[in-house]
C-alpha cells in the first residue's frame, strides 16, 4: 500500500471522529457569499451530526491558498494536487486560506476543521463562518473539512489534504513563492530554461528584454525530434504555447506551436509541432500555464542539432 493510500484511509477513519460545527449569524447579518442570512441552530451534544445529503444539494466548493485553487473532494477520499495526488503544501504554518463556491447565495452556514492525520484526539477549528481564515498551526499532514450549509438546513462536506512544513510565515506578510522550473528534455540530456516574464501565485515578475540568445546554455537535439517538457515539482501545466526561431547556422522558417495538459496521470507532455527541422541553432520560446490559477510563466532555450 503507497503513502496516499493509507492517508486516504486514514483520513476515512477520522471521518467517525470529525465534530459537526454549525454556525449561526446573528440576526441581520449576511452570510459569507453575500446573501441573506437565516439563524441556523447548532448542533448539541446529544444531537446526531447532520447527514450530508450528496445528492440532493451539492455546490461546487474551492480552496484557495499557497497552492492555488482546488476543487474539494469527499471526506473519505479528499482531494489532492493534480496529476500525482499530493496534498496541497501550505508554504508555511497559518497559512492564509479561503474558500469560495458557485452557488454562496444558498450558503448560510460554513465550518472548517483541520484534523491532524497522526492524532484523532486534536482538531482545530479555523472558521466558523468566515470564507477567510488562517490554515493549521502544527507541521505535518492534516485534513481539512469544510462544512457548508443551504438555506433549507441541508449539509454538504468537502476535504482537502494538508501538508503544512515546520515554517513561521514571512515576516511582513510577503509571500515570495518560487514558482517551479521548467524543464525540457531530449534524447541526450535536459534543460531548465531561462526564466522570463510571468505571474507565480501571489507575485508577478517583468524581466524587461531577454539576454541575447548566445549566452543560453545549449541543450543537443536531433533533428525532426519531440522534445518534452514538464514541472520541476511534478505539478501540472494546463495549456503552452511556444515559438522556434533559427539561430546562427540554422536554415528554416519560424515555428509556431500550442498544446493543452498532459495525459491524465503523467506530468510530461510532448512539444509537438516545434520540432527542430534542420541542422544549426535554433531558439525555443515557450510560454505556459499552471493549473490551479497559480500564474503563468514565459521560458527560453537554445537548441543545437548536428
């Protein structure tokens, strides 16, 4: 059985342990998506949590936080980073997180809970109502319930797996995420490119013109070769699109190409299109873009075919 799976199983055992937290706006208040609020009772000792009713009223809910935006998942399979199933890195302890749905107008109660997967004896309550709010304060892995409740009284839950480092937040409140590199490979090696202009989650960086090609380290390919490309974190990337240019001692026309994600489960996706199509130099332009709404980023590199 791998890592994930027994998280997975974890996380469904601690579904028997997770308490239902019900919030209740006080009078003339509003609730988190903006729309009317209804007095909604809280569940009592003696009460049987609220059954959620997965058929009947389920609203598409996101998590937003270091990692991007991601869609929740039910408690007992909760949702992970795509393509490989990891749990989302929170960057540092008491993360800023938020949460936001389709449908918030229905929306009249929300409870969030963080449950530490190594200990079903302490959870941490980070929102009782309030789409905003600070991700868990202890390091390691954790799974995050979120409670929402309609208008009528039904329950929906979502979950999401947390991997919080041992990290105090940066001081200031400036979050200076690396964004990951991006690599292309050939049948005889691979190259992290130049970093360009682009956006990575909560900064955008403008590199003015790009140095002159001449200076880019070299990465051989063959000629009418595939080349390759994917994230330095195995993260996935959504759509590309890329220019190949003849450089000194290469004869062609300019090239132009674009894709979408890779194939379900694979982080590597093939350039097809900008294959180089003769001897010489040549300059690789790729621009892509991340999944998760985490940003955008714009590569180069210098190709040589013999």
């Amino acid at each position: 059985m791998n890592a994930l799976s027994r998280d997975r199983l974890v996380a469904a055992a601690l579904l028997l342990a997770l308490v239902v937290w019900s919030w209740a706006p006080a009078a003339g208040g509003r609730a988190p998506g903006g729309g009317a609020a209804s007095p909604a009772p809280t569940a009592g000792v003696d009460e049987p949590p609220s059954t959620p009713l997965l058929g009947e009223w389920q609203a598409q809910v996101w998590l937003r936080g270091p990692f991007g935006r991601v869609p929740g998942g039910p408690v007992d399979d909760p949702a992970t980073a795509a393509p490989l199933g990891r749990p989302l890195d929170t960057f540092v302890r008491r993360a800023p997180l938020s949460m936001d749905w389709e449908i918030d107008g229905l929306v009249v109660g929300l409870a969030v809970v963080a449950q530490p997967l190594l200990d079903a004896s302490s959870q941490q309550m980070l929102s009782a109502g309030t789409p905003t709010f600070e991700g868990p304060d202890t390091a390691g892995r954790h799974l995050l319930t979120a409670s929402l409740t309609s208008a009528t009284g039904e329950t929906s839950r979502y979950a999401w797996l947390l991997e919080v480092p041992d990290r105090e937040p940066p001081a200031g409140g400036l979050y200076d995420i690396r964004a990951p590199d991006v690599i292309v490979e050939s049948g005889s090696g691979s190259m992290v490119g130049l970093a360009g202009d682009g956006c990575y989650l909560y900064l955008c960086v403008d590199v003015g013109r790009m140095p002159p090609p001449r200076t880019l380290r070299t990465l051989a390919v063959d000629v009418g070769e595939v080349l390759t490309m994917r994230l330095g974190d195995e993260s996935a990337i959504t759509a590309w699109e890329g220019s190949l240019t003849a450089l000194r001692g290469a004869d062609g026309k300019a090239r132009t190409a674009s894709g979408g994600p890779p194939a379900a489960g694979t982080a590597a996706l093939g350039l097809t299109g900008l294959e180089v199509p003769a001897t010489g130099e040549w300059l690789l332009d790729l621009e892509i873009e991340l999944d998760r709404e985490r940003g955008w980023l714009r590569t180069a590199y210098r190709l040589v075919a013999d």
